[in-house]
C-alpha cells in the first residue's frame, strides 16, 4: 500500500531535475544569444553610419522626361485622325487632319487681291510711261516754238526796218502808196506771228507742267500699288500658313499618349489634345530632405534604382539644384504667416541625368519610381 505514494513523488523530483537541468541550459544561451544579437546590430548600425556619411539616399524619386502637348493652332472640324494611342512617332509625321475647304477659300482670296494688285501696278506704270513720253512730245514742242519765235522775230525787225523806210519816202513821194501799205501790212503780220508764237509757247509750257504733275501722280500710284502688292502677298502666305496649320503635325520624335478625339469633333485653337512624350534622353527628379544637401554637389556621382529593374543600378549624376522648394511650386504655396506655424522639414527637387549608355534607360518611363544613392566625395 506504501510503495505507490512512493514512486510518485520519486518522478516528481526527477521531473523536477530534469526541469532545472533544462533552464539552466536556456540561462547559458540567453547571453549567447544576445551578445550574438547586439554585435550583429551594432555592427550592421554601424556600417549604416558609415554608409550615411558617404551617402545621401531618397527613395521621393521619379523618372522625368520631355512631354508635348499637340495643340492646333487654328479651329476647325477633325475629318481625319491618323495616330492611335501609344503609337510611335516622328517629327513632322501628320496626326490629325482638320477641315481645309475654307482655309483654301481665303487662299484663293488672297491670290485674286494680289493678282489685282498685280494688274493695278502695271496700269499704273503704263500711266507713268505715257506721262514721261507726253512730257518729252510738250518739251519738244516748247524748243520748236522757241525755234519760231527766234525766226519770228528776225521778220518783225526786218519788216519793222522796211516799214520806218518805206514811211519816210512816202512824204517824198518817193514810193507809191500801195508799197507804203504793203510794208505796213507785212510789220503788223510779223508782230501777229510773233504773238501767236509766244501764245503757242505759253500753252506749251503748261501742257509740260500739267505733264509734269501728272507723271509725279502716277509715280506716287505706282509706289502705292508697289505698297499694296507687299499687303496681298502677306496676306496669301498668311493664308498658306493657316491650310498648313489643318494638318496638326508631330513636333517631335516619341510616343503619343491617350487620343481623346473624335471624328468630326470641332477643335478650339489653343485647345489641348494629347501629348507626345518626346523620344529623348529621360532623367530623375529626386526631392532630397533640405537637410541631406548641405554636401551634394553638381557633378557628382549617382546610382539610381528603378522599381522596375530590380537588382540593375543605372549610372548618373547629379545636374542641377531646384531653384525653390517644391511647396513653393505647388498651386496653394504655404504661408507660414498666417495660422498656427509648425515647421516642416521640406523637400527640394534635384535633377539627375543618366551617364550610362544601357539599352533599359530607352524602356524608362516618365512616373515610374526609383531610389536614388548620391555619392558624397
């Protein structure tokens, strides 16, 4: 009846040895352990802080790139699209095609009113030839009556002289009566020819001035008409330049973005369509803390980390500083003197251009996230 109380409490104290036995052996690894953990932790902090000092890391990066927007640059109603989304372009190559039937009208316009003045200049030229020549015909004119007029005048003195002689030997009676009145008749002729001649030459002198100012006139037509020629033929390139414009071109090699338009929607100048990401070399925009760039420095070295790519590390370098924070950039900037302040460590952006020449950085695109590693020298 004894021994079964007995055995019982013999396995409780080997139970309980053993118990001991056991938690002295935790008691031993427990330091181990530890002193395992702390170096293993000091010394990954460590390399950390000797990381830090040499490095200044960001993981507020993003790939950036040149973006165009395709724009017309007159209204007009889309009859044709020819690009599809995410299509590959070139520049020059024709996107869309608007509506040209009255951009051909004003061209055609345009060319009659040049033609018009075209044929105005020409009449007026015409006008001013004649004027030249009618000048040379009344000067011509003037010389011959001048002409006359020297010849005339040579008779009257000659008739004068018979006259006065043939007067003094009619009181003589040296000559009949009849030659008296014919030397008479013969000076008051030459003194009516010379009247008439100088009469002529007056009329003549007026007619050259007449000429003159007609000549002067058409002169001044013909440099108007020079005048309106240089308006109509800015007015037809002008019109040239606004059929061109109904043909909506790449402005250069990339890729199209989404197409939001519609056949035979009614474009806005000035109306924003889509956008051609530019087939250029892209870069990184990283926001740096202000206090990591007390010691960043342009030109110096850069690894970037594209999500993207894991496990590939593109090489670059830094290439400029923002000129301001990217608060103050933001739509609504932050005024700290209104309200409550509370200081808030900002981000400044940094611009980083790739300087490897891997086929990956033509796969980059613009939004994708990366994490920049700036080399402290």
């Amino acid at each position: 009846m004894s021994t079964a109380p007995n055995s019982e409490v013999n396995n409780k104290q080997q139970a309980a040895t053993t118990e001991n036995k056991e938690m002295k052996k935790k008691n031993k690894a427990f330091p181990i352990i530890l002193i395992a953990v702390v170096i293993i932790g000091g010394g990954f902090g460590f390399s950390k802080y000797l990381h830090g000092l040499h490095h200044q890391e960001t993981d507020d990066a993003q790939i950036d790139a040149s973006i165009s927007p395709v724009i017309p640059r007159i209204s007009g109603f889309v009859t044709e699209i020819r690009v599809k989304d995410n299509q590959r372009v070139h520049k020059g190559d024709t996107l869309i095609v608007l509506d040209n039937r009255n951009e051909l009208i004003m061209l055609q316009q345009a060319q009659a009113a040049l033609n018009t003045a075209q044929s105005n200049l020409g009449f007026a030229q015409a006008t001013t030839n004649a004027s030249k020549v009618n000048i040379n015909t009344y000067q011509a004119n003037v010389s011959t009556v001048d002409a006359q007029i020297e010849a005339a005048k040579v008779t009257l003195n000659r008739a004068k002289q018979d006259y006065d002689r043939y007067a003094v030997l009619i009181k003589d009676h040296t000559v009949t009566q009849q030659q008296y009145e014919i030397a008479e008749s013969a000076k008051l002729a030459a003194e009516r020819q010379l009247q008439i001649l100088s009469d002529q030459k007056n009329a003549a002198a007026r007619q050259t001035n007449a000429a003159t100012a007609q000549s002067n006139a058409t002169g001044q037509q013909v440099n108007v008409a020079n005048a309106t020629i240089q308006q109509r033929m800015t007015d037809v390139e002008n019109a040239k330049l606004n059929l061109s414009y109904t043909a909506i071109i790449a402005p250069e090699d990339g890729y199209i973005s989404k197409v939001n338009v519609q056949l035979g929607q009614l474009l806005q100048a000035g109306q924003s369509l889509f956008s051609v990401v530019l087939d250029q070399n892209p870069w990184v925009v990283a926001n740096f803390k202000e206090t990591q760039i007390s010691k960043m420095k342009i030109g110096q070295r850069v690894l970037v980390h594209v999500d993207a790519f894991p496990g590939h590390d593109f090489e670059a370098k830094l290439s400029s500083f923002s000129p301001a924070t990217g608060a103050r950039f933001s739509l609504l900037p932050p005024d700290n003197a209104s309200g409550n302040f509370v200081k808030v460590v900002q981000r400044l952006p940094v611009k980083i251009e790739f300087t490897g020449n891997e086929e990956h950085i033509k796969e980059l695109r613009p939004g994708m996230n990366v994490d920049v590693d700036v080399i402290i020298e």
